[in-house]
C-alpha cells in the first residue's frame, strides 16, 4: 500500500527547512522501498510546529513536528507511515487544542489539500459558491453578501455589500473586480497563507464578484516580497482556465472573466486601494482623493471592486451556506470570523480563525502560551504598523472592530504582535515614525515631513534633549497629521506613537505626572515650544 | 538569478515591445528588465518611455517611487534583514547588528567586491517565525546569529 505523506510547501514551514523534510522523506522511503506519496499542502497555521508533516491512519490524519531532515530516519524507524508512537508525534492533527478550539470557515482547507489540485479543491467543498451564484442575479448575490454583514478584512471594516451593490449600480461598459493582496502590516500573513494553501478559494470569491457585477476582467495586486505566493496562484489560475473555472465561458455560462497577477514594488502605501489602482495603471502609487470611491470609478476610471484577499475567500462559503449561517458567528456588528495572526514574542504563534469577540488574552495565554522568551509581557500591538500599543492591563478587550475603537485602536487585518519587557517603547515609537516617512507617498505635506521631524523630536527625547518641550512638539506633530493627512499612513502613524506615549510614559524618561503636565501645556499654549 | 550583467538597449526594447499590449504595462516591463538586467539602466529608460509613449521624466518618477527598483546592479547576493515589529520583538535588532558587522555593511551598501549586498525590509510575511531574513529568492524563519553565519559560510566559500 502507498501511504500519503502530507508536507507544508507554505514559505514560513520552507523558510524552516519543510524542502529539506519533504526531499529527506523522499530520499529514506525510495531507500526503504516504501515509496510515500508525498502531497504538498499549505500549513495548518501551527507555525511553532512547523515544519509539520502529517499522515493519513483509519482514525483521521496524524501530526508530528517541528521535524527536521535528521528526524526523519527515525520516523521511519518509529513507523510514522502507521501512527506509531514517537518523540515529535502530535496525535491526531484535528485534536490539537490550538487547531480544534478554532472555527475556520474561510481558512476550512487551508493546509489540507494540495493548493495547487483543483480536484481537492471540489472534493473539499469547492466552487459551491459560484455554482449558486451563477443561478443567482447580481442583485441577489449582494443580499446574500449584505445579510453575512462580512466587512472588509484589509483594515477599513467596510461592508462589502454595500460596495458591491454601488459596483453592480453604477452601469459602465467595463467593470473590474481587484484583489489586494499587497498585505503590507508587519505582524500579518493571512493573505500568504490562503494564497499559498487555497488561492482556489480567492479565485472563486473573485469570480463570484465578477459574475454580481459584470465584471470580464480581475487582477490580484500581489506584493513582491511573496515569490512563493505567486508561483501557487499561477498555478491554481492555470488550473481553473484548463478546466473551465476562468475564461471566456466560466462553467458554460457564457460569462466571461479573466483574471492575471501583477507584482507591486515594495511601497507600502500601494496597499492603500487607489494608491494601488495607480499602480496598477502602471504610475506611482499617489493616493487619489475621493470621492468617487473606486466602486463608481476605480481602475481606469471604472467601476471596480476592490477587497482585501480574505474578503473574497470568504465570499465562496457565504454563497454556499448563506449569509445567515455566516452572520450567526462574531459579536456585535463584527460578524463572522477573523483570521487572527498571531507574532512577536510568543511561545505558540500561528494562525486563529475564530468568531468575533474572542480576547487579546485569550489569544495571547490560552492560545500563544505568553512570551517565548518567559518574560513578562509588557505590550502589544494590535492591526499592523498603524495600530495601537496596548498595555497588559488592557488584554481584556474582545477582538471586535468596535472595542478596540473605542480603546483608541484598530483591528486592521488582524494581526497581534507581542513584546516581551525588554521592548523600548519610545523605540517602537520612533520606528513608527521612520516608517512613516520611509512609505509616504508625498501627496500631504503633515504625513512627507511631520513624520521626518517626528523621528528627529523622538531622537532628541531619547537623548534626553529639553524633554518636556519635545514631548509637547510631538503631541503636536502627532495632531498635526491626524487630521492633516489623506489616508491612513500620516493619519493613523500617530495611534502607535501615541499610544506607546500614553502608555509607557516611563521608557520616554518621563512620570505618568510630566506626562500630564506637558499635555497640559500644549493644551493651554495650543502650539508647542519649538524644540 | 541568472542576471546578465550587460545592459542592451535591444533587450530592453524587446521587452518593453512583448508587454506593452497590457493595460498599465509599465510596471509589467520594469519587473522583466530587472529581472533581466538586476537594476533598471539609466539609458533604458528613453527606451521603455519611447515604446509607451510616455515621457522620460514619467517612467523615471516611476523607477524612483518604488523601493524594488534599482537604479545600478546589485551585489550578487541580496540579503535581506526585516525590521518590522514582530521580528524586532523576537531580536532582529541585535541580528541586525550582528550582521552588519560580520559583512561589514550597513543597509543599502554592496561590498566591494560585489558578492553581497545588504537591505533591509519591512516585513517579509513571515512573522509568525520571526525573525526573518532572505538570502536571494529563499526566505528563512527563527533566524540566530549562528544560523545566518552558517548560511553565509555557503556563499562565502565561493569567494576568490
Ligand atoms: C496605508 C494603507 C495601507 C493599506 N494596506 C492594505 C493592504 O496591504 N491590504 C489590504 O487589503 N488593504 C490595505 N489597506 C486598506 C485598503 O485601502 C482598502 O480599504 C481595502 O483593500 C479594501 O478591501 P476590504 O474592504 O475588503 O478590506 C491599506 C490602507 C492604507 C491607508
Ligand atoms: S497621508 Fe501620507 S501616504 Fe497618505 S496620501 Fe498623504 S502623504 Fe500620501
């Protein structure tokens, strides 16, 4: 009998030796005459045990990890083709306490199939969705949408219904479906992950959206530091085209979509939607004011969809269960679920799709374990570079677009990042600053040089230089671009350095008691002294 | 990567020529030249501005607004150190140094004998095995001082 060896060829399992696994495994079963099947898969997200390496057995898949090529000789031994005992097995893979405790919906096939077969992808439940769609109008499919309440998960929480329904409304002789996939926020991988475990997922979210609205053509704008992310939509593209999933006939429906992926260039700011339509239209990538939003006229000024990559993975399993079914998971007016990705300094960090609502603490201690290096924790940041530092004491808050706004921060795409007591907050300030000024796209002067002057007052500060009157100029820069600048970068730069301020006043060489007095001033003399 | 280290303006046109069907097809062809060539030559831009169209100063402001583009060749190894937050919670900053020092480079230098160049990058998607560096194409996680010097000991040994 051939056995089936099930190996992650996800870029985070291979930047941890899973090629190494996989040709090792190869190389000892071809000795021993064995000769496993070996099928590549994405990761199941449990990056600590990575690279994991799983078997078939009667009573379901089999887990051991983290497994390097000199383990494998004794795997074998072990007889790991059989579930046998040995000192990296897991057990069942389904029973693992982080995976089981979880509700993936969007991610359902993620690390279980062969990314690349688009026979897995129909025998794990694939194209449901669009089988339904096409029997649907466009009208229907954005009720469908609408009633799952599913918001977009790149960072702004906006409703995709609504967008869908302007695109479907707003009648053009060309429309556009965008995926962005640009995934820029340091502390986030969702996007890699479903690209490089279920791309099927997202080319058939993309193409549900082309049929509501009449859209011929898609683009996924794929930043270029994912190599391997691409190399597996290619290849699932070329996969759906050969069988008749993208074309000019999508399942015989005489509806026609194609869809091709283009490379960003290392700008964060192309992440931001028209800043990335820009680039698409192959200019440099300067946000656009709006109105109109690129639902009335985006990609060449036409009607254009653009969602985050996991908004159009999800897409698939609304249509196929209901808006309803979706809708019945999360808390608040965050419905469904949210890929949580949890990194930094933490013992067990991965990916967690769960429901809406679930706590930073949760997250953090039941799931990650707390720090790996055994500190304590001192901060987290929560929703990518733009997000805010929370302390220890804040843990509590739900993971729910409302509640961290109402803490002053931000949910973004859903990334925590954890920082054991050794961090220098006002560092970590500082860095938020130079990063602001290293992406800028240049359009507002408070975002091109507030966030230059920022890193420089930040500088004289941990230098010890007039103190109290830098403090004040920095609460005043930070002001100054809140409501100075277009987008989001020069924006929301000041939440990380604020927060971590307001927070870790100490690691700024200042009392909570200095901190109040210098917000004091600035507040009476409503300009800062110059620093 | 198999760059050709010479620039030609017939390749360069060739390309340019390949891939100007596509809607917003400069990006598409800087890709390609890079690819090509490692860097975008100065006297390749008239060319790509020609073939689209476009003035000289648009495809130049292009070129420079995207951090990928390189305007002179690379070393022959780009190393890349992320700063972004997860790995410096996980120590990339002390990786950073160390790996300045044992190159004896500081980002965005090439050595002198061209073998390796060193940048850093903000974020490589790999947060949850940070920290996290790539040596050409290939990314690798949870990466030590002792680790990246026996990654370095591989591409050192091919220095003459
Ligand atoms: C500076 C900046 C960077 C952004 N980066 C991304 C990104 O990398 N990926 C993403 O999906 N959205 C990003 N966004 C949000 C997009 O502008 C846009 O809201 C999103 O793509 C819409 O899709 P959604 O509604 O499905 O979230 C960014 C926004 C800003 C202001
Ligand atoms: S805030 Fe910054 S990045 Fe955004 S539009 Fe203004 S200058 Fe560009």
């Amino acid at each position: 009998m051939s056995e089936t060896i099930y190996v992650p060829q996800d870029s985070g399992a291979l930047s941890l030796g899973a090629g190494e696994v996989a040709r090792a495994l190869q190389a000892h079963g071809a000795r021993r005459g064995e000769m496993p099947h070996i099928i590549r898969t994405g990761s199941r997200g449990l990056y600590w045990l990575e690279p994991m390496v799983e078997v078939d057995t009667a009573q379901g898949r089999v887990a051991y990890g983290p497994v390097t090529g000199a383990d494998v000789e004794s795997l074998f031994e072990a007889g790991f083709l059989d579930g046998k005992d040995h000192r990296l097995r897991l057990g069942l893979t389904e029973a693992i306490a982080y995976l089981k405790k979880q509700e993936r919906l969007t991610f359902a096939r993620v690390g279980i199939t062969d990314p690349g077969s688009l026979d897995a992808y129909l025998a794990h439940g694939g194209y449901r969705g669009l089988k339904r769609a096409l029997e649907m109008t466009g009208a229907q499919i954005v009720d469908e949408i609408s009633l799952s309440e599913l918001r977009g998960r790149g960072g702004a929480a906006f409703p995709a219904g609504i967008k869908w329904k302007t695109a479907l409304e707003t009648s053009a002789d060309r429309k556009y479906v965008v995926c962005n996939a640009d995934e820029g926020d340091s502390g986030t991988f969702a996007d890699r992950m479903l690209m490089e475990g279920d791309p099927l997922v997202l080319i058939e979210g993309m193409t549900i959206a082309a049929v509501c609205i009449g859209a011929a053509q898609g683009y996924v704008y794929l930043r270029s530091e994912y190599p391997h992310s691409y190399r597996a939509l290619v290849r699932a593209i070329d996969a759906a085209y050969e069988r008749g999933y993208l074309g000019e006939d999508v399942l015989g429906s005489a509806k026609r979509f194609d869809l091709e992926v283009r490379v960003g260039a290392g700008s964060y700011i192309c992440g931001e939607e028209t800043a990335m339509l820009e680039s698409l239209e192959g200019k440099r990538g300067m946000v656009r004011y709006r109105p109109p939003v690129p639902a009335v006229e985006g990609l060449f000024g036409k009607p254009t969809i653009v969602n985050n990559l996991v908004t159009f993975a999800t897409v698939p399993i609304v249509l196929e269960k209901g808006g309803r079914f979706y809708k019945d998971y999360g808390m608040g007016r965050s419905r469904g679920t949210l890929p949580i990705q949890l990194a930094g300094n933490v013992k067990r960090p991965g990916l967690i799709e769960k429901g809406f609502g679930v706590t930073l603490r949760e997250i953090i201690y039941d799931y990650g374990g707390g720090t790996a290096s055994g500190r304590p924790l001192r901060a987290v940041q929560v929703g990518g570079p733009l997000g805010a530092y929370l302390p220890e004491n804040e843990l509590d808050t739900p993971l729910d677009y409302e509640a961290l706004a109402a803490r002053g921060g931000l949910l973004g795409h859903g990334g925590i990042v954890v920082f054991d007591d050794t961090v220098d907050m006002a560092e970590m300030a500082r860095y938020a600053m130079e990063f602001c000024a290293l992406e800028s796209c240049g359009k507002c002067t408070p975002c091109r040089i507030g966030s230059v002057r920022g890193v420089e007052v930040i500088g004289r500060i941990l230098k010890n230089v007039e103190r109290e009157a830098n403090i004040a100029l920095l609460e005043e820069l930070c002001e100054t671009m809140k409501f100075g600048s277009l987008c989001a970068l020069g924006g929301l730069t000041p939440l990380p350095v604020m927060s971590a301020l307001r927070h870790f006043p100490g690691d700024f060489g200042l009392s909570p008691s200095d901190l109040e007095a210098a917000q004091e001033q600035q507040a009476l003399t409503g300009r800062a002294p110059q620093g | 990567m198999a760059i050709e280290p010479e620039w030609d303006k017939e390749a360069v046109r060739s390309i340019a020529f390949s891939l100007k069907h596509k809607p917003g097809a400069l990006l598409p062809i800087l890709h390609e030249v890079q690819g090509r060539f490692g860097y975008i030559p100065a006297e390749g831009i008239p060319v790509i501005a020609a073939v689209l169209n476009l003035s000289r100063a648009e495809v130049h402001g292009v070129v420079s607004f995207y951090h990928d583009f390189r305007s002179e060749p690379p070393g022959k190894h780009v190393i890349r150190v992320c700063r972004a937050e997860s790995c410096q919670a996980m120590g990339a900053v002390a990786l950073a140094s160390h790996i300045k020092r044992r190159l004896q480079l500081d980002f965005g230098q090439t050595s002198d004998d061209r073998l390796f160049a060193l940048e850093a990058v903000y974020c490589l998607g790999n947060c949850a095995c940070s920290p996290a560096i790539t040596i050409d194409e290939e990314l690798y996680g949870r990466v030590t001082a002792q680790r990246f010097d026996r990654l370095l000991a591989r591409f050192e040994g091919r220095r003459s």
